[in-house]
C-alpha cells in the first residue's frame, strides 16, 4: 500500500532562514507528487507538483521541490523563508494507477520575525 | 470566483443528529472527493466520484453517504452522528488527464463539532 511520511512534525524558524522539509513515500510505481500548504484557518493551495520532466521543480512564493527517485524523496525547500510562511505544509503522493492522493501526516512551520 | 465551495462552514450539532455538508466545483472538473482533516491534521480520503459515479470508498461507516446529484456537486450526508465524527471535512475536484487524475483543488471546509 502507499504510503507517504513527513519527518519533520514541527519545525521553528526565524526568518530569511532556509527550510527543508523531508517527505518521502514508499510505492514502486509511477507517481504524480503534490506538495500543498494550509494557512492558518484556510483550505489547502497547491504550493507546486511533479509530473514528470526535470525533477526540480518550482512553485509558488519562492518554494522549490525536487524528486529524486533513487531516494522516493520530494523534498521541499525555500532558501529564505518569511513569517508570512507559517503554516503547516503537507506532501502528497497519487500513484499513476489510482485516483488516490495519500496525503502525509504534514508539517507545521513556525517563523518568526 | 470561487473554484470549489462548502457549505455550511461551521457545523455544531448533537449527538445522534443527522446532518449534511454541501459542495460544488464550478471549475467544470468531472471527479469530486469528500476528505476527513483529524485534530492532528491527518488529512484522509473518504470518497471519490467521477461523473456522478462513485470511484473510492475508503472503508466508511455507512452512516456516510456521499450523492451526486451531477458532476458539478458532491454531497456529504451523515446519519446518527457520533462524537468521532468531529472534524474538518474537505471537498476536492480534480480533471482527468490521460487517463491520470490531475491536480486537486480543495475547498475551504467544513468544521463539524459533534457534541
């Protein structure tokens, strides 16, 4: 069965610092990755995806996410993150296969100023 | 424009009351989701239905029917509500693509408080 795990439950940061967010997923097929942010009190936005192509791929308000699948990671990052950033971040992964998007237990970033 | 509404966006209710959330996609999308967010923030598919058939069924309680009146629209309906049942409750659209389902799209939620 799919599965998807975020490593970093709650992650502090002030800002202009840099971020990282671990996800990986286990599934041996093709797969389409999302990563989605939810903002305090609001639904989830599409922060970026990879379908296939070249597996850095850029999103929204400057956040990045690359794909190696050696490693089934998808790793998201942002070089200089801003309060206006936290929020708790989820990867999301739909095998090719199925009409399933298996969300991970996502993570939630604080920034302060 | 809003791409993907709910209603109602609070709901407080008693136990053992039945009670529905409504969703609408007006992105001309033709699969919508019903998803369950704990209080952990643990974000689970319930249903999916594409054309007003329905795709996934993730192991609910039949006390959960999801209908489609048309591809635009995905109704959540819950019977006999239990204190389990309180969360925050998301509809999503998405279009095929080749045969592969596409981007999803949420909309804002329903928070239901089930006393």
């Amino acid at each position: 069965a799919q599965s998807v795990s975020q490593h970093n439950h709650h992650v502090i940061l002030s800002e202009a610092a840099s971020l990282e967010l671990g996800c990986n997923y286990s599934y041996g097929g093709t797969v389409n990755l999302f990563w989605y942010v939810q903002y305090p009190g609001q639904h989830l936005q599409l922060l970026l995806k990879y379908f296939s192509g070249d597996p850095l791929v850029k999103g929204i308000k400057g956040f990045e996410a690359e794909f190696i699948k050696s490693k089934f990671s998808f790793n998201l990052r942002k070089p200089s993150v801003q309060w206006s950033d936290t929020a708790e971040y989820f990867c999301a992964v739909n095998a090719r296969s199925t009409d399933k998007l298996i969300f991970g237990t996502g993570t939630r970033l604080q920034v302060f100023p | 424009d809003t791409a993907v509404s709910q209603t109602p966006k609070y709901l407080v209710t008693q136990m053992g009351n039945d009670k529905s959330i409504k969703c609408e996609q007006n992105l001309g999308h033709d699969t919508m989701y019903w998803y369950k967010q704990d209080s952990k923030k643990f974000l689970k598919i319930m249903f999916s239905y594409n054309n007003k058939e329905l795709i996934i069924n993730e192991t609910v309680p039949n006390r959960f029917s999801p209908k489609s009146p048309d591809k635009a629209h995905l109704n959540l309906h819950i019977n006999s509500l239990e204190l389990g049942d309180s969360a925050v409750y998301f509809c999503a659209s998405s279009q095929k693509t080749g045969g592969s389902t596409d981007t999803q799209y949420f909309g804002p939620g329903t928070r239901l408080t089930v006393l």
